[in-house]
C-alpha cells in the first residue's frame, strides 16, 4: 500500500485538468450533430456538386469557433419557388425564423433568396443554425447551398472561480455620452458579493444566440485581486449576457451575465 507521502507526491506530479479537455469530445459530436442537420435536407431532382475546400472550424480554445459544413445542388426550379417550399415544409424537426432575405444580382453572381431555420431538438448546450440559399443559374436552374452551424458552450474553467479571499477589488465605467473612464474602488463587503454572483453564473458561448439587442449602457469592467490571481471580468449592462473573463492574461470561457450580477454592478456605479 502506498504511503499519504507516496500518494500526495503522485498527486502532484499530475497537472490539473485543462478548462479546454471537454473540447475534444465537443468538437466530435458537434461535428456529428452538422451531418444529421444535413442529411434531413432532402432536395427532389437536385443534383449535388462537389465543394472544395471545405473545413470544420474548431480550435482548442476557451471560446472554440463552430463547426461549420455546406452540401450545394443544381436544381431545375425557381429560385423563389424553391425557397417558398422549404418555408412551407422545412427540414423535419426544423422551424424557420426570421424573415427571407433577398438579394439582387451582383457582380456576375445571380440573385439569392436565403432563409434561416433552427432545429426543435436543439440542446441547450449547444448553438445550431441550417441555412438555405438559392441562387439564380440561368436557363430554369438555380444552385442551392444548405449550411449547417454547431457550436457549443466550453464547460467553466478552475481559474474563473474566485476564492474566499479578495484582497482588493476595483470597478471601472464609462458614463453614458462621456469618454472619461470613471474608477472606482470596491469595498470588501461588494467585493464578496460580486463574487458569489460570479461563481453562481454559468459558462456560455456568443453563438448561442442568433443576434443580441442593443446595449446603450455599455459596459462595467471588474478586476477582482486574490493571493495569486488578477481576475478580470467585461459585464454588458444591456444587451446579451456575455460576459467576457480574463485570469492572468489569459481568456477564459465565457459567463452568462445574471440579473443578480448587474443589478449589484449598477448599484455600485452610482
């Protein structure tokens, strides 16, 4: 049996599991949940045409962009034809949103008619998005593309998680109409606050959603100090909730903003 020496010299020996070791395995199966998007894109009379240079985007990153892949045909219809269908009888499990968008011809390029659609069973820990595009040929054809997006939400890392111990904390702002940065320094009490607001948010990913609302009142930045890391935190006011995290230098994943978060932020700042 090994001694408690033994064991805790083995323990530190091994390094900490990385915020980024979920990626692997998220980039794989988001790039299996892109080929299920597309195959339910069936296309009667279409005749497929080989893309080169096709890649799936992902990087082994706090932030990892998405996975992202596109199959085209050649189809005998018309181009508004052919998208009024899919509006009428998307996909299975898929529903359109927004409206169509159309755009004229340009530059040698025919004009397009593209429609936006996001699948029914999304999880929540993922972002997916099927696009459709149809593009004038000439002569009764039109060449559609479908592209599939998957992203997902990295899981929050150890660094982000602030400790008991705050030895100083500063809050930082600049008010609406002025280009003065405003400073101010946060007292203890604000300062654990803040923190259990921070380690009670979830990780989240910008591409989670498809588009954020305006944020007029912009953005509060918050450096949190402890014995051995310099945390710093971007906070929307307004808008979406991405709150962007930085420990050390180094980015790390995203947080979702919560109500609790700026509501003791705005208090702050008065």
């Amino acid at each position: 049996m090994r001694s408690a020496v033994a064991l805790a010299l083995v323990a530190a020996l091994v390094p900490a599991p990385s915020p980024l070791a979920g990626n692997a395995r998220s980039q794989a199966a988001a790039a299996h949940r892109v080929q299920v998007i597309l195959d339910r894109v069936h296309v009667p009379g279409g005749v497929p045409e080989t893309l080169l240079g096709q890649t799936e985007f992902a990087f082994n990153s706090p932030f990892p962009l998405p996975v992202e892949r596109q199959r085209a045909w050649v189809v005998p219809a018309g181009r508004e034809a052919l998208i009024h269908a899919f509006r009428v009888h998307p996909p299975r499990g898929f529903a359109v949103i927004g409206r169509t968008i159309h755009l004229p011809a340009l530059g040698g390029q025919g004009a397009q008619t593209i429609v936006f659609l996001l699948p029914a069973d999304r999880p929540q820990s993922q972002m997916q998005q099927l696009s459709l595009s149809a593009r004038d040929l000439g002569s009764g054809k039109v060449e559609l593309f479908a592209g599939a997006t998957v992203a997902w939400i990295p899981p929050r890392s150890k660094a982000e998680a602030v400790p008991a111990v705050v030895t100083g904390a500063q809050l930082e702002w600049y008010p609406e109409g002025s280009a003065a940065l405003q400073r101010r320094a946060v007292k203890a009490a604000d300062a654990v606050r803040l923190a259990h607001a921070l380690n009670a948010m979830p990780p989240t990913h910008q591409l989670t959603v498809l588009e954020c609302p305006s944020n007029p009142a912009g953005f509060a930045f918050l450096t949190l100090l402890s014995p051995s890391h310099v945390r710093v935190y971007d906070i929307p006011l307004a808008g979406c909730p991405f709150v962007t995290v930085t420990v050390d230098g180094d980015r790390q994943p995203d947080l979702a903003a919560s109500p609790r978060l700026r509501s003791l932020v705005t208090r702050l700042m008065r």
